[in-house]
C-alpha cells in the first residue's frame, strides 16, 4: 500500500491535492489555510496542535455577544475574526493586519468560512501615515519595532484613535507585538464593553505592560484576573466577564485539531 501511495504522489495533479489538503487545518467548526511558505513549521504544528491562539478564540466566543461590533487588530490569518464573526452573527467585524503576505490569507480563510469579515491590510499605530514594519520569519513576530534579523518594508498605518472612531467597536481583540504600549493613550473608549489584549513584556518590558494596563483602566477597565492566561489579558468594564469559565488548555486543546484529511489527529 505504501508503495501505491508513494507512485500515486509523484502524479502532479494528485501531488498538489495531497499538498492543499496539508496546509488547512480545522480548529473546531473553523477550517484555517496556512501554506508553506509563508507559514512557518511553527505556526503550522501550533495549529496541528490546537495552540494556535486558543485562548484568544475561546475568549472571543464568549465575550462577543450577538449583534456586537468587533475589531480585530492582528488578525493574522483570521482565526480570532472568524470566531468574532460566528459569535457576533450579524455584528460587524473589521480586522487589521499589517503584513502584506499574511493579510490576503486572512480574507481567503474569512471567505472559506463564509464569515462577514473586512480585513484591512493596515498597520495600527499612535499616528496615521507610513511605518517601517519589521517582518520576521515567523510572521506573529513581526512588529513595529525593529528585530535583528528582521526584513524592513514600508506600510501604512491607522490611527488606533481614529479607527476607534469610525468602528465604535463592542469588543476589542489586540495583538500588535508591542504597541499595545502607546495606542490605548488618550483615546475614546466610551463604547467597548470587553477587550483581549495580548501584551508582550518581551518586546516592552514590564513597564511597557503596566503602561498599557494603566491607560485602560483610565478608560474605566478592569483587568479580569480569572480570565487572564498567560500574555492574553481580559479587560472588562463591570466585572460581569469574571463569570465566564476561565481557559485551561487541558481541557480546549485536547487533541481536536486536524488537518483536512482527517487522518492527523494529535
């Protein structure tokens, strides 16, 4: 039978089938393309294993509430959108992610889960303009900030303070490798009842962190302790969020991601 398999392999239609259906992964009731290139083998077995934002995604179901408006910032390649969209129903969700390569699979894997999704292919900043974006090989590390090693290109940017704005956003998703630091200064958050924030001490260090705790709870925020994993942060307004089970990795990443195939189950 291997042998049959491994001459069957070498037909190129029957090759690129086999190909295609290992970069599509299924997390949960959501089907996730990530090809190689330009997704890294550590995202990919992130995937495989059911790691790839799993907390972002179980904490998104259940803040979001139907008919919310979502914004999304560092979609990456949809999966915390698409979950925002399935919650939301008939919300609005508009997701921003910076890298030119990234955001294009994250409109396919929005279209292929038949979700209501805007992606912007933005950068969020303190300023509107042009940025220098620091791509890494591993795309949720690329940032903002420079990193050895990182490649250099040019993108535009949103003011966070604008966009807050215009979207009036429900529910805020954060995960902008650092600048988390300087957007949530002086803006209008009058209208978000929940947010998930991954802050990255790494790149911003403890105080950094603190600064970005500090400018939310100047906007009425409460850091919701029992929800918090790891770098993902859950901030509410009134403390009702502290009545959601909180997230154990033992229990939601049990094994349930496959690829398409259905025979990888890890």
């Amino acid at each position: 039978m291997a042998a049959w398999r491994d001459l069957a392999l070498r037909v190129p239609m029957v090759r690129h089938w086999r190909e295609r259906r290992d970069d599509e992964f299924v997390v949960g009731d959501i089907v996730i393309e990530a090809p190689t290139p330009p997704i890294s083998r550590s995202v990919r077995k992130s995937l495989r294993k059911n790691e790839y934002e799993a907390a972002e995604t179980y904490l998104v179901r259940r803040l979001v509430r139907p008919g919310n408006t979502v914004l999304d910032l560092g979609s990456g390649l949809g999966l915390t959108s698409v979950a925002a969209a399935k919650a939301s129903g008939n919300g609005r969700v508009v997701g921003y992610e910076a890298d030119p390569v990234i955001a294009p699979l994250a409109e396919k894997n929005v279209r292929r889960n038949g979700a209501y999704v805007e992606i912007r292919n933005k950068a969020i900043a303190k300023e509107k303009g042009v940025c220098e974006f620091h791509v890494r090989p591993s795309f949720p590390a690329s940032s903002l900030y420079p990193f050895k090693g990182s490649k250099r290109i040019l993108i535009e940017a949103d003011a966070f303070r604008d966009v807050a704005e215009e979207i009036q956003p429900d529910v805020i998703i954060c995960d902008i490798e650092g600048i988390e630091k300087e957007v949530f200064a002086d803006v209008n958050l009058s209208s978000p009842h929940g947010l998930v924030v991954e802050v990255h001490p790494q790149v911003i260090g403890l105080l950094g962190t603190l600064k970005c705790v500090q400018h939310l709870a100047v906007s009425g925020f409460f850091l919701v302790e029992s929800l918090c994993y790891g770098q993902v942060l859950v901030f509410d307004r009134d403390g009702s969020a502290s009545s959601i089970e909180p997230f154990k990795p033992d229990r939601h990443t049990s094994g349930k991601t496959t690829t398409s195939r259905g025979t990888e189950q890890m």
